[in-house]
C-alpha cells in the first residue's frame, strides 16, 4: 500500500503602500503553498495586466507595482497550478502632494542675538579691567 501526500498551491497578495503620484500601488506575492508557482498572471479588474514567467519557491515571494487609475480596483493573482488570491485596493483621485520640508536658512554665527550679547559683554569686561589696571594706587605714606 502506497501512501501520497497532497501537495497544494497556494499564493497571497497584499498592498504594502503607495508611490508619489499616490497611482502606483506596491505589492507583495507570496508563495504560501508548499509547492513552486509558475506563470503568475496578475489581474486587475478582470484583465491580464501582467504575466511573470518563472518559478517561485515555497515561502517565497517577489514585489510588484501597479499604476491604477483612481477609484476602486480588484486585483488577482492566478498561478498555472491554479492557485488564486484577490484584494480590493482604492486609488484616490486627490493626487498625493511630496512632502517637502520646509527650508531653514542658516544664520551666520556673527548675526545672532547671543553673539552680539557675547561681544557687548567682552567690551564692557575690557573697558572695566582697563580702568581698574590705570587708576592710581593710593599713597598711604
């Protein structure tokens, strides 16, 4: 008597972010069966938009993008082994705006308010000691 194991395909798609224009959406595929994939076709909205040929490994996965048009989307993956898995991804239609952070322009150390503070003390200090060192010393005889 001869025993078999079945061996199964399995892959999973997910949304990890998305690009500057907030149109290109990343994912990850993920073999999660315990058999290579091959020839994963990706879907979106019921049409073929990419085929990858190749094989990935049990465990394995790879990362795509997609430029969406904005609104809602299905996107699948199929494999040739009949593996299959979709998620409902929303583009917005509000272009995504780059964050820029704001400009901070450099002040030369002399045109601060502390270094004005430092010099004005410095002078002050100056023109004391010079005063205390040119009095005349009192004559006590």
């Amino acid at each position: 008597m001869a025993l078999a194991y079945a061996q199964e395909a399995s892959i999973t798609i997910d949304k990890f972010g998305y690009g500057k224009s907030g149109q290109d959406v990343f994912f990850t595929v993920h073999n999660t069966g315990s058999i290579p994939i091959t020839n994963v076709e990706i879907y979106v909205d019921g049409e073929v938009v990419r085929a990858l040929k190749g094989k990935t490994s049990p465990q394995k996965g790879f990362e795509i993008s997609l430029l969406l048009t904005p609104g809602n989307h299905t996107i699948e993956v199929i494999t040739s082994e009949g593996a299959h898995d979709s998620l409902q991804v929303r583009v917005s239609p509000v272009q995504q705006k780059e964050y820029t952070p704001p400009v901070h322009e450099e002040i030369p150390p002399t045109k601060t308010k502390a270094f004005k503070a430092l010099v004005i003390l410095t002078i002050i200090t100056t023109v004391i000691l010079c005063l205390s060192l040119r009095r005349p010393k009192l004559d006590l005889s």
